[in-house]
C-alpha cells in the first residue's frame, strides 16, 4: 500500500519545537492537570485516590461503561453500546476508513480538509472526487455540487464539521441536505466532528443524530483542551459498531486505564471545560479580527467560533518559504496552505494562550514586511 506524506503532520513534527510562539496549532489552548483537577469541589483529592487504586493493566478494551455512557450523553440518540474507544480522532477516522473503503469504491470528500479523509481512501484504492470548499462562497459547501459528484455506487461520503483549516461550519440544514443526497445511493457519511463551534447559541448537529448510516467521530484534543491522553471515540448504528469492533481489534486494543480514568472526569466536567474555552475563542476571536482589520497584507475568512482559521496572504505566493522564514527570523510558527493543498494561505490557530497570540500576531506583521 501506497500513502502520501502527511503535510500537516510532517509538517509540525519537524518545526514545532523550535517555535516561542506557536499559533499553528488548532486545539484551544491545552489545559495542565492542575487546572483540570480544579474543576471539582476537592481540588481532585478523589480523582487522585481512584487513581492510586488503579491496577495499570490494559482495562476495559472499548472504553469503560462510564466513558461510553458519558459520550453518549453528548448525542440525542446515541446509546452506550454504539461507542468505542480510540486513539484520538485519527484512530477513530482510521477505523471508518479501513472497516468499510475496499479497493475500486467511490468516495466523495470535502476539500480541504484534514488529510486522512481523502488519502486513507486513496490508498485503499479507492476513486476520491473532491467537494470543493470555495474561498468566494466563505468556504461554505455547495450542495449542488454534491449532486454533481454523487454516483449510484458512491460508497462514503467524507465531512469535517467544523472544517480543519477554514473554521466554516455545516449546518444543519445543510447536513441534513447532505443526508438526502447520501440516502437516494445508500452512501455512508462519516465526519470528523472534533471541532466543536462555540459562539453563543450557535448549534450544529451530529451526523449520529441524523441519519441511519451516519458515522461520528470525536476526541477530547480539540474543543476539550486534553490532546495529551490521546482519547478519541466513534459513534455509528449498532450494526455498523459491531463491524467497527471486528477492525479495531487489528488497530488498537485499549487506551490505557489512566488515560479513560480522565477522559471520564473531563466528560464530567464538560461544562465548565466548555465555559472556559467558550470565553478562550471569543476573546482571542476579538483579538484575531482587530489585528486582520488593521494587516493590509492578509484577509480571512473569519472562522465560526471554531478554534482554527485559514488566513490568505495577498503578496506572498510561496507561503511554505514563508513560513520557514517566519519561524528562523521570528520564532512564529504557522502551518503553510500548500500542506493543505491551498497556496497563498497558513492556518493560524488563535486559540493560543493570549499572550502568545498578541506577540504572535505582532511578530508575523513585522515578518510579511520584511520577507
């Protein structure tokens, strides 16, 4: 089997430790044990405890019933027994992916987006045709092109909502335009939901609470603040889980006992991880958008409340070099557009601590007049 490189990953394995101000990444700024062990009434004492208890053996394979009952709880018609466990989203992606994509299938997947959704099907052997996201149209998909694109023998149908890297949301009218196209061939959709919006009132909806043959995946490393303990799940019907079960055994066996024991306990804690990270966007969302109103040299789409955003540079064609320079001279990290396949553009993940994204923001103004 062949596979591409992975640009965006690639990309940061090499250069993120050698930034000082990292404003590439698109979780909102990550939380330290302290601070996660603050959300309840003793400080973490019992969590502690519990964990003192704990035998480190592989524990419960697919997740233990009180994460499964605590993901389901995020849905309005998920029950525990269509959850597993996975490594982060990507494990999660993986397993959709190599359970049900077989060499000749047709996919669809929207573009861009987080590359694993169109190259794992590639190297399959797969046929991917592109939903194009238009930069004029506010990276919004159109859903007559949808229509252009879908075939009797579509098999998958590949959504990121929010999208990685624009920051645009599907609503949910829109999904649910997207599940009548799927419905009329039997296309499976499967979407990367780990980007949760989080403007005031703003709501989408899963794809697990909309359609039969609709796979939801998710992790607590992006709207939930925790990437360190690599814990992702999958939500699909109960038949479509049990095939899921038969695949992951080859891909993962557990997540580790310590690594449940807090995904539980963030879980538990949803609300206030989410009021603190609710406040984290808007705030550095007003930040963002008063520094691009005041940068002649970058316009954006601005992101909906989402934790990721896609800037364009209007003088600078070759956005890797870019980059490279931004770092070397700068110590400012961003993630270039042709790692995404979209020249002229970078992914700026706002949702930095504020302090590095105020210097962040100020070192890229010196750099783009200075390149």
């Amino acid at each position: 089997m062949e596979i591409a490189n992975f640009g965006v990953e690639e990309w940061l394995n090499v250069y993120e430790t050698q930034a000082t101000l990292d404003i590439a990444q698109s979780t909102i700024a990550s939380m330290t044990m302290s601070e996660l062990m603050a959300l309840s009434p003793d400080n973490g004492t019992q969590f502690y405890q519990d964990l003192a208890q704990q035998k480190m053996n592989y524990g419960a394979i697919e997740g233990s019933e009180a994460f499964k009952q605590a993901v389901s709880e995020l849905y309005q018609t998920v029950n525990s027994n269509q959850v597993l466990q996975t490594n982060g989203a990507t494990g999660a992606n993986l397993l959709a992916l190599y359970a049900l994509v077989k060499p000749g299938d047709h996919v669809i997947s929207m573009f861009p987006t987080y590359q694993q959704l169109y190259e794992i099907p590639i190297s399959i052997g797969a046929t991917v045709s592109y939903w194009q996201l238009d930069e004029a149209n506010n990276w919004v998909p159109d859903i007559a092109e949808l229509k252009k694109l879908i075939r009797p023998e579509t098999k998958l149908i590949c959504l990121n909502n929010a999208n990685n890297p624009t920051g645009t949301v599907i609503s949910t009218e829109l999904m649910q335009a997207i599940v009548e196209v799927a419905r009329t061939v039997g296309a499976y959709v499967l979407v990367d939901e780990v980007y949760l919006p989080l403007g005031e009132g703003q709501q989408t909806t899963s794809i697990a609470d909309l359609y039969e043959l609709g796979i939801a995946t998710n992790s607590l490393s992006k709207t939930y603040s925790v990437p360190g303990i690599r814990v992702g799940w999958l939500v699909a019907n109960e038949t479509l889980t049990d095939l899921f079960r038969k695949y992951r055994d080859y891909t993962m066996i557990c997540a580790g006992v310590f690594s449940d024991q807090l995904a539980v306990y963030v879980l538990q804690h949803r609300k206030q991880v989410l009021a603190r990270n609710r406040a984290l966007v808007q705030r550095n969302l007003k930040i963002f958008k008063a520094w691009v109103a005041q940068e002649p040299l970058v316009d954006v789409v601005y992101p909906e409340s989402v934790s990721t955003s896609f800037i364009h540079f209007k003088e600078i064609e070759d956005d890797e070099a870019f980059c490279k320079y931004l770092l070397k001279e700068y110590g400012v990290l961003l993630v270039p557009g042709k790692r995404f396949e979209i020249p002229g553009h970078a992914r700026l993940g706002y949702c930095a601590p504020e302090a590095t994204l105020k210097k962040g923001l100020a070192e890229l103004s010196k750099a783009l007049r200075t390149y």
